[in-house]
C-alpha cells in the first residue's frame, strides 16, 4: 500500500482526491488548516487509512512515515479568498511549497504542484496550450495569486532540476462540483445558489466573457493520471468545451428548472476575456480527456451537493 501526502485535502478539490486515492487502496494523510476548507468535506470519509492533520503548510512540515506521492493543493483559490488573505497566498505559494518540495525531496516522493490556468493571465493566444508564457498583471487584484502559482512552478522545476526531485505540474481550468462554498464567488456556486432561490443571476458585464468548466470527476481522473505518469513538464487539465458566461447562466437555469431572470453587473478588475485549455498534452501522454458534459455535470452537482448546501443554508 503506498502513501500520498495531500495538502488542502480538507478543501472542494482536494476531498474529492481524498476520496478517489482511499477507493484505489493508497493511505492518505490529509494536511489542512481549514482556512478555506472545512471538516465537513471529509467528515463522511471513514476509510481506515485516511487521516487528517491540522497544519498549516507554511510553517515547516514534519511527517515520520515513508511518503510515496505528494499533491500539493493548499491555496486559496477563489477571487473572493485570494483578495481576502493576500500575504497568506503568496505565503502559501512559496513557503508552503519550498516546505512539501521538501517533504517529497527526503522521503523520495513524486511531488505534483496543483498550478492553475491563471498563471496564463489574460491570455493573448486562445486557447491556451502549455508554452504560452502568460500575459500576467503582476501589481493587480489577481497578482497575488496569479504571481504565487508563477513562483511555486518555477521553484517545482528548481528542485527538479538541481535537486533531482520527481515533480509534475497541472495547470487546473475552472472546475466544478459538490462542496464548492456557495459563497466563494466563483460563476457556477453563485449562478447555482441564485438559480435556486429563484433569485436572478448576477452576469459580469455583458455576459460574453468565455470560460471552460471541468467535472470534479473528471479532473480527480487527470490529476491521478498525471501522477502516475512520468511527466515534468506542466500539463492543462480543464474541459475545452467554451462557453459565454451568459450561455452558462441560461444552462444552470434549464438544469435547475429556475424561474430566475439574468442582470448584468460590472466587470471585476483583470477579469480574463477567455479562457480554454488547449488539453492536446494531456490526451498525447496521459491518454485523458474530460468525459462529463456541462448539463450533466450540473445536474450531478446539484444531484450530489444538494439544495440546502448549494443555497448556503446550511454553511
Ligand atoms: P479550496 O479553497 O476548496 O481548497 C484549498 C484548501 O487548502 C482548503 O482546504 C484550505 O483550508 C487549504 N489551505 C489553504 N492554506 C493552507 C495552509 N497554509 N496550510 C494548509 N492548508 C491550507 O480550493 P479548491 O478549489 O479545492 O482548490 C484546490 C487547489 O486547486 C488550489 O491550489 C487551487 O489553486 C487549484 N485550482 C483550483 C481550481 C478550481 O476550479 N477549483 C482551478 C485552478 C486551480
């Protein structure tokens, strides 16, 4: 049975891994301050190989057993947290890392850096494959976060190359699912929330900004894939079906059967225009691709998560 270390375990992504990695038979040691994440995520997991540990990754991380695999995926990661603890992000990004590169240095470990597609900015080729470089704001809202995952690839490539370590490197498009915080401000939680309050939909500007939006399912499938490969280099995991953010506004109304209307309210600062990934790396090496449609994965959503914990009623 081997070991895999997963930081943010306690968070939406990374309960979701827990899950999948316990059902493939690995022990899993879950490390977690629960600044964004919450035990109720993973208060139903019950396998006798998982445990949770109450740290915060920034500080030096100690673990006596052997450790085979290494996810990293502490971070805050919506607009709403990133803006509410900036130092703690890029603290995260780059002491937090420096600290599980370590980890996975000593105890031999394959180390996978969950890196995202903001580190694309707001992007000047479309869609986005692997060596573009970014079109970054570095002093913006979105910096903080933005410039921490930048740093934590480079610093992942730095113990790779110097230090020999065995590192990997997604690139994480805009994913959806249960236990997404009904209130973090991403587009599907809030459209799902409002949609079932029959409450209208809050569209940032005209609405036909692009995003692209992958099934929790479906990225769990990429990120184990990628660790199980031999790949260094970075690799887009995302869904690369595009959709305006006012064609997924009328899809979550359809899905929920909603009786809400659509307004449009300000665009956020540096908010991208597009957004899709090229996922051409990820199907040549790791023979993946996303799997679940938007309207069923909404479906799902809603299916799994329920009512009550969509709508914020029981956070
Ligand atoms: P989340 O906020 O639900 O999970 C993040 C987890 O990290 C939380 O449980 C939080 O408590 C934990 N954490 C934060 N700081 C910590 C620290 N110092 N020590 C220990 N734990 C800490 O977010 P998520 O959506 O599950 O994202 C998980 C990862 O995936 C993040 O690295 C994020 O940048 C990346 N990602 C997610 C998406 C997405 O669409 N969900 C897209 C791109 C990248």
């Amino acid at each position: 049975m081997s070991t895999c270390v997963v930081t943010g375990g306690a968070g939406f992504l990374g309960s979701h891994l827990c899950e999948r990695l316990l059902a493939q038979g690995h022990r899993v040691i879950c490390l977690d301050n629960l600044d964004t994440g919450s035990l109720r995520n993973i208060e139903h997991i019950r396998a006798g190989g998982f445990e949770f540990r109450n740290v915060d990754i920034t500080e030096p991380v100690e673990i006596e057993e052997q450790v085979d695999f290494v996810y990293h995926l502490a971070s805050p990661a919506s607009p709403i947290d990133y803006a509410r603890l900036p130092l703690h992000t890029l603290k995260v990004g780059s002491y937090g890392t420096h600290h599980m590169l370590g980890v996975a240095k000593f105890k031999r470990a394959r180390f996978l850096l969950a890196s995202t597609s903001e580190v694309y900015g707001d992007p000047q080729i479309h869609p986005q494959p692997e060596n573009y470089w970014g079109h970054v704001n570095p002093i913006g809202p979105r910096g903080v976060y933005d410039e921490a995952k930048r740093y934590a690839e480079a610093l992942t490539m730095a113990y790779h190359r110097q230090q020999g370590v065995d590192t990997a490197i997604v690139r994480i498009f805009n994913t959806y699912g249960s236990r997404m915080r009904a209130h973090d401000g991403r587009a599907i939680p809030t459209f799902l929330r409002q949609a079932l309050q029959n409450r209208p939909l809050t569209v940032f500007g005209d609405g036909s900004q692009t995003r692209s939006f992958c099934y929790v399912d479906d990225l769990v499938n990429g990120l184990v894939a990628l660790m199980e490969s031999d790949a260094h280099q970075p690799v887009n995991i995302g869904n690369p079906d595009e959709y305006t953010l006012q064609q997924l506004a009328e899809t979550v109304i359809e899905v929920s059967g909603s009786k809400s209307e659509i307004v449009y309210e300000a665009l956020p600062t540096d908010d991208p225009q597009v957004r899709q990934p090229d996922i051409s790396r990820a199907r040549e090496i790791l023979g993946w691709e996303p799997e679940v449609s938007l309207a069923d994965g909404l479906a799902r959503t809603i299916e799994t998560a329920g009512r009550e914990r969509l709508t914020g009623e029981t956070d």
